[in-house]
C-alpha cells in the first residue's frame, strides 16, 4: 500500500513518519489498547484522551466507524 503522511495531531499518536494505512491502522490499535481507551461496556466506542481528541475533533467518544474517518480527516493530503 502506499505510505500515507499523517499531521502533526496524529503524529502524536501514531509517529510523524509516512506509513502504510494499514501500519497506522495498528499503531492506532496498539496505541488505544496500552492506554486503555476503548470503551468497557460498549467495546464499539472508543474513548479519546487528550492527544486522540483532538484527532477526533474535540470528541470525547467516537464509534470504531467514525473513528476511521476521522483518522483520514487526519492525513496530509
């Protein structure tokens, strides 16, 4: 796959070099699992700290579907 470059807000999670959408896919994953964010009773929802918020644009939760778009919001173009 091709390398995708993500911002700097994403950076912060997932590191600021290109990478393939599908590596981003599983730092984000090993990022949201070392931290514990993913919603206890509703394993769907994803629940943001600080640095993942402002991926989110400023959501406190997002569903794992909504979460994929918001990522992509995230890459520079």
């Amino acid at each position: 796959m091709k390398p995708v470059q993500p911002n700097e807000a994403l950076a912060a999670v997932v590191g600021s070099s290109p990478l393939p959408r599908t590596e981003l896919t599983k730092k984000l994953w090993a990022y949201i699992k070392k931290n514990a964010l993913q919603d206890k009773k509703v394993k769907t929802n994803i629940n943001a700290d600080d640095k993942l918020k402002v991926v989110f644009g400023g959501k406190k939760t997002v569903t794992m579907f909504e979460m994929t778009k918001l990522v992509s919001n995230n890459l520079v173009k």
